[in-house]
C-alpha cells in the first residue's frame, strides 16, 4: 500500500523515470486495481478480505487431513543430470502420471 506521503505528482515522476517498454504493466496494474478497488465496494471488499484471511489464521491445523495427497521420489537428493541443465533431451528423464 501506498504510504501518505506519496502524492500524485511523486506517482506521476515515478511513471516518467520508466522505460516504455514498461508502461503496459504499468497500466495493465492500474486497471486491475481500480476494477479490483471500486470506490462503491472498496470497503465492503476490504474488510471482507480481512475477515477472511483472519478466520483462516485462526483455525489450527488437523493433522493428517489429507493422507497420501503426496509423496517424494525415491531419487529426489539424487543430483540433475547435465542434461538437465544444458536443455539436452535426456533418455532417463520421464514422467509420471498421477
């Protein structure tokens, strides 16, 4: 959030010392907070994404909730092959299906 003592003017220098190559996500963010931010539903929305973020920090953790919803390879430490990293196909490679 921004703090109080950035005015529109700072926001508007701020824009101006940006490469143009950047002023497309610029605006692409200033459209998704004003549609995001409406000023009839800013508050309700705001206070609505605080209760919930504060009712989800509240309740604890249950404890094997979800068994068996993951696992780790058998070879996870096992180091990458130089294939991996030099973007050569790699025979060994393969995917498992879940």
């Amino acid at each position: 959030m921004l703090q109080p003592t950035i005015t529109r003017t700072k926001v508007h220098h701020l824009v101006d010392l940006l490469p143009e190559t950047l002023l497309a996500e610029v605006a692409r963010f200033i459209e998704f907070i004003l549609f995001y931010f409406r000023a009839d539903s800013a508050p309700r929305k705001i206070e609505a994404d605080a209760q919930k973020i504060n009712s989800a920090i509240r309740q604890p953790r249950i404890p094997n909730l979800h068994p068996n919803s993951a696992w780790i390879s058998d070879d996870f430490d096992d180091p990458l092959p130089d294939e991996f990293w030099l973007g050569e196909p790699d025979e060994t490679i393969r995917v498992v299906p879940k």
